[in-house]
C-alpha cells in the first residue's frame, strides 16, 4: 500500500454538504488529483489497474463521497458506481 496521504482525509459530514470552492474538500480533492494527475502518462502506458491512484483517492476520502445514483434519486457511494 503507499504512504499515509499528506493532507487530511475528507470528513464525512463535510463531504455530505455540497463542496464550496475554498472548502476543504475541495482542496484535499485537489492536491490528490494534482498527485495522480502527475503520474498520469505513464500509468496510460502501462496495461495495469492503477492502484496507487486508487489508493490515494482512497487517503483523500474520495472514495466515500456519495453522488446521485442512476435513478436520480438515492445517493450512493462514488465507488459504488464503478
């Protein structure tokens, strides 16, 4: 598994409330895709799950935010709809 994330997970209670630009939801995403986008072409180039940047969305709490569910109507996990 990688290293312990360098910025704080996403608290859940925070996450449930729609992200404002400032927020710290917002930067935490952030800096986990400004991370993972910097090793972006070379994960393209291999035939491999990418389980580093799996791992630091994870960190960051990305994983656990809900959004809409298919029907509109629900909200599920963001993993869930994978």
């Amino acid at each position: 598994m990688s290293s312990p994330p360098s910025s704080p997970s996403i608290d859940r209670a925070d996450a449930r409330a729609a992200p404002r630009p400032g927020s710290a939801v917002l930067e935490t995403l952030g800096r986990a895709a400004a991370e993972i986008a910097r090793g972006a072409a070379e994960r393209d180039r291999r035939p491999a799950f990418p389980e580093q940047a799996f791992d630091r969305l994870e960190q960051a709490g990305a994983l656990g935010l809900t959004v809409p569910g298919a029907d509109g109507t629900r909200a599920v996990p963001f993993a869930a709809e994978w």
